[in-house]
C-alpha cells in the first residue's frame, strides 16, 4: 500500500513537472480509512454478510447463511457452521438436524420455530463440513456478536462446543457444562449438546430434553 501511495505521489509530480512547475508544495496522497464499524440494523447488517469476503470461506460458499426468526426473540440458538442444505439454500438448520431442532423447540419448549432467532458461529459453510478454524471463526465472530446486541435475547442456547466455545471463551467439553447457565453480558447462555451429535447418539436425546425444560422454566 505504501508502494502504492508513493507511485501515485510521483505520478502526480511528473505531471506538474510537464505542465511548467519546478516547485510545488503538493501534499502527499491520502487514502480514505476504512468504516469498520457495523451497521445497527439486522436487515443493513444482514446485506453487509452477505458481501462479506473477510475469510476463505467466501471462496468456496454458494450462500451466506446469515440467520432466521423472530427479531424481537426471548431465546437465540446458535450452532456452529452451516451444513450442505444450508449452504444451498441460506437458510439455517433446514437439514436433518434442522428437522430435530425445531421438533425440539415446538415439543419441548411449546413455542412454533418461528419464535426464536437461528443462526452459526460462522455464516458460511466450512468445507467437506470441517469444524471452523479460528481464523474463520473469529474473522465472522463480531457479526454474531452484532446480531446478539442487535436481537437483545434473553436466553442464547450454544448448540454444540464449538458454539459454546467462541460465546464462552471456555474451552470444556460440552458435556461437563451441557445444562449449566452462563450470565453474559445482557442474557443468559446455557449449553447443550447439536441436534446433529443427536442423530449419531439418540441417547443424549433425554439430556438435552431436561436441558430445554430447564429454558422453558427460565422463559
């Protein structure tokens, strides 16, 4: 960049050179900073997502999978990355887990899907459905960050380590904290096993039964 500003400088004393000055106090070329702040509404945040090429996630996507639901939602669950349907499709837990999510959340917690707010750790797919990276992670962290402000949940429900993790900062087995409530700052973080660890161990399925009626006792 500074290589840049240089050439452009010199480009620009050449031609005042040509036109007859041998002296010029011609300031040096500024750049404009870039605005890193983001916006504060979904719909103006969710637009700046979807543009977004900050990670080498955006190279291998088909969609961005930017998040769902009820913008004024008591309770947000967050997963960790979106998966092969999602991808196609840009919209969150639509697959098998998705199915199981939203059984879940309409039979235990007795509220439709559309009451709470979906959404990922990261908003595009890792590839072959790879954990992110926390390069990844952490480039696409201040917009989930920005939708939680933005949402102003009462209850987040980390689906899965990862999720827990990268709200957290707590690296834990999900299975040493599935249950447990976390105070954040402005709501109430509770943990618990992804619906996609479920289908591959239907056994858990009763944990996390009396961890959503534990949430539905907050509610």
């Amino acid at each position: 960049m500074k290589n840049l500003k240089n050439a452009l400088l010199l480009k620009q004393l050449y031609l005042l050179k040509q036109l007859g000055y041998s002296y010029t106090s011609v300031s040096t070329f500024q750049e404009d900073e870039p605005d890193l702040t983001l916006p504060n509404s979904l719909e103006k945040l969710k637009k700046q997502a979807l543009e977004c090429h900050l990670c080498d996630l955006s190279k291998s996507r088909t969609k961005v999978v930017f998040g769902e639901g009820n913008t004024e939602a008591d309770i947000m669950f967050v997963g960790e990355a979106p998966g092969a349907t999602e991808d196609s499709s840009g919209k969150p837990f639509i697959g098998r887990s998705g199915e199981l999510l939203t059984k879940m959340i309409e039979n235990v917690l007795l509220i439709p899907r559309s009451e709470v707010y979906l959404s990922n750790i990261v908003k595009c797919r890792p590839r072959d459905n790879a954990e992110p990276t926390a390069t990844e992670a952490h480039t696409c962290h201040p917009y989930l960050v920005k939708q939680i402000a933005l949402i102003k949940p009462k209850i987040v429900v980390a689906l899965g380590a990862t999720a827990y993790h990268y709200l957290s900062g707590d690296d834990s087995a999900i299975s040493k904290v599935r249950g447990s409530l976390y105070k954040q700052q402005g709501y109430t973080l509770v943990p618990t096993y992804h619906p996609s660890y479920l289908l591959r161990n239907p056994s858990a399925k009763k944990e996390v039964f009396e961890d959503l009626k534990m949430i539905r006792g907050l509610m």
